[in-house]
C-alpha cells in the first residue's frame, strides 16, 4: 500500500506541477495578448491579407535597387493590363503573405537592376518591409524571403534615334 500512495502522491504532485505550468502559460498568454496593440479589452483587430501584401509591396519598391516585382508571367500579365485603359496596376503583385492574429511572413519576387549589390539590397528591402508592416499594422514580423528571379538590364538601343536601313 506505500508503494500505491507513494504513487498517488508523485502523480497530485505531477498533476499540480501540470496545473502551475498550464496557469503560467495561460497569463503569460493572456499578458502578451494584452500588450498587443490588436487586442485590447475595448476589441480585437484583425489585419486582411491584401493590406499586408499591399503594405509589403510598396516598401519593396521604394528601394533603389528593385526595378520590378513578380516572376515573368506575373509581370507579362501586368504589362498587358497596363495597356488597358482604367485598369490599375497590381501593387502585390509579387508578393504573398501569410498573417497570423499577431504575426505576418512576406514573400517577395523581385527583379533588381544591374550592378546592384543583390546582398545589400535584400538586407535593405527586407528592412524597409518589416518596418513598414510592423509600424503601420502592429504585427510582428517573423520572416521575410526574398527570390531575386531576374536582373534588368537597360537597353542603351531605346535611347538612340533609330538607324536607318543599310539597303533600300
């Protein structure tokens, strides 16, 4: 009968250790929501998708460096769209996002332009995303990857005026 109690009282021991654990890790959870700008005890706010992958879309291009965002047939669609009247350009385009309640991860697709350090520009672009999205939305932001999928080069041949024919 010792061994039983001996037992028993390990596993209430056990049990009311779980218990402790379960209360600490649901304040500290109810303190975290708490801080969070989005929650708050007047309400909860909840961030759409698009507005992050718009928020992260535009941070991207205001860096030097970015000429473009998207892979070949995203930009393809996008230049076809530009030639119909009234119809506006996709400023996510490029970009997708995944948002929590209190976190976001971004993934972007750019095209840089030659001669830039693509190193440098990534460290810049993915800071210039996190702060945008954090500043403006209250979201933490856990990662933002980047695939550079293009370089452009600029055609010095669109500047000259065109030459004329060799044969006539």
């Amino acid at each position: 009968m010792t061994s039983t109690t001996t037992d028993k009282a390990a596993e209430n021991a056990k049990a009311s250790g779980n218990a402790k654990a379960a209360e600490q890790d649901k304040a500290a959870r109810d303190t975290s929501a708490k801080n969070s700008a989005l929650i708050t005890e007047q309400g909860t706010t909840t961030i759409a998708d698009t507005v992050v992958q718009k928020i992260a879309g535009l941070a991207a291009r205001e860096v030097r460096g970015v000429h473009a965002l998207g892979g070949g047939a995203a930009r393809a669609f996008g230049a076809l769209r530009d030639r119909i009247p009234g119809a506006s350009a996709s400023v996510g385009q490029g970009v997708s996002v995944e948002v929590g309640e209190k976190q976001a991860a971004v993934d972007l697709e750019i095209v840089v332009e030659y001669g830039v350090a693509i190193a440098e520009l990534a460290r810049m672009v993915r800071r210039n995303v996190i702060t945008a999205i954090e500043q403006m939305t209250g979201l933490e932001v856990v990662e933002v990857n980047i695939n550079v999928n293009d370089v452009y080069i600029e055609d010095d041949d669109e500047d000259q005026q065109p030459s004329r024919d060799r044969v006539q």
